[in-house]
C-alpha cells in the first residue's frame, strides 16, 4: 500500500515558525552566554526594546535584525528558524527540502520560508519570500545586513527601493543582485502578492577586502585634507 503524503497546507502549517517559539530560542542562545539584553544590543546593534519585545514574542524581526542578532549569539540562522527539536548539523552533503517543508517566518513585511536550515555554517540563505508591503513607510523599511543579495520573481511583480532613491522594478521572471550593505526594501506591484526566490551571503574575503582598502583611501585623503 502506498504511503499517503501530507498535504501541502498541512505541512507548510507544520513548519511555520511563530513569534512566541523564535523568542524562546532568541532568549535560550543569549542565556546560553550569560549576557543581558544590554550586552546583545551592544554586540548587535539591535535596540534592547526590539531584542526584549522579540525575545516575548510581541515583535516580529526583519532579516537585518535576526541576521545581526544571530552573528552577535555566534550562531547559524538556521539554527534560530530550524525545526523544534530537529538537530542542526554541518554541511557534510546534499540538504534537501521538500515543497513545504521550508521553514515559515511571518516578518514585518515580508514572509520568509527559510531552506536548509538543518545545514550550519552555511555561505548563503536560501529563501522563498512573500512580499506582503505594498509602499514604503519610511527609513525604518529599509534593511541593510553583510553580505550580496540575490533575488528572483517567481510571480506577479516587486519594486526593489534602495535608500539613494533608486528603484528597479522586476515582473516574473526577472532577478536582481546586489550589495546588501545599502538600505534596501521590497514592495508588490501585482494585484496578487509576488513571490520571489531569493538567496543572501555573507561578506566575502573580496568584499571586505575591498571595504577596508576604500575606507583606508577614505582615512588617507581626510588625513591630507587636514594637513594641507
């Protein structure tokens, strides 16, 4: 006899990840280092009301800050969103996740279904997106984290804004990469919310590198400037 599968709507309710449950997890790994809100907000740069209404489950995070708030804990994201009582591993093969079984995380204005989460350590985070936000409210819409970002319209349509003022649209089909350091945020224009695939790194050698040489350029003419 055939096994009978979970349907798609069972398991996607099976894997969403809600506020109450982040929290706690939030709130064990800073126990785990005996720190205070305080210490967390300083190592992250996240406020200590966001960390402590977060931490409660009254606050849904975007991904600035649960990716600045798993750094500062010196953990994998997937660890923060991996499935309750499910082992987080290295990457010693082929991670696999079924349609569904993603993990789902309702954030302010965009859900996220993170893949592979069971694999720690990991260079990107791949993620299927809804994009709830139809306008732009202000500065505090804008996420800025380490890191390229890749993002790819799998339906209806997005408008991507960066703080500079730029925007790029993109229909189905279309994709965007950028550097994830400027402020940026994600709108549906379709009448339908879009969906998107989308996938965020963290800083590379090469970028970093050519961060600290720009800064260094940036120190030097100052350094000339006042001299002169």
């Amino acid at each position: 006899m055939p096994v009978a599968r979970k349907a798609p709507a069972a398991a996607a309710q099976h894997h969403t990840l809600d506020r109450e449950t982040f929290g706690r997890r939030l709130r064990s790994a800073r126990k785990k280092f005996g720190w205070t809100l305080a210490e967390v907000a300083e190592r992250s740069g996240v406020s200590i009301p966001t960390i402590s209404r977060a931490e409660r489950g009254q606050l849904a995070l975007g991904y600035e800050n649960f990716s600045a708030l798993a750094k500062a804990l010196r953990i994998d994201i997937g660890t923060l969103f991996s499935e309750a009582g499910g082992e987080v591993g290295q990457l010693q093969g082929p991670v696999v996740t079924r349609a569904g079984e993603g993990v789902t995380y309702r954030g302010l204005a965009f859900s996220y279904e993170f893949l592979a989460t069971q694999a720690a350590g990991k260079q990107m985070s791949p993620i299927l997106g809804t994009v709830h936000a139809r306008t732009v409210q202000g500065p505090q819409d804008f996420d800025r984290h380490e890191g390229e970002e890749f993002v790819y319209v799998l339906s209806g349509s997005v408008e991507v804004h960066f703080e500079n003022g730029r925007s790029v649209k993109l229909a189905k089909g279309d994709s965007l990469y950028f550097d994830s350091r400027m402020g940026h945020t994600y709108t549906s224009t379709s009448r339908q919310l879009a969906r998107v695939l989308g996938a965020c790194t963290h800083e590379s050698d090469l970028m970093k590198f050519a961060r600290e040489r720009e800064t260094g350029a940036q120190r030097k003419k100052a350094a000339a400037r006042k001299a002169a």
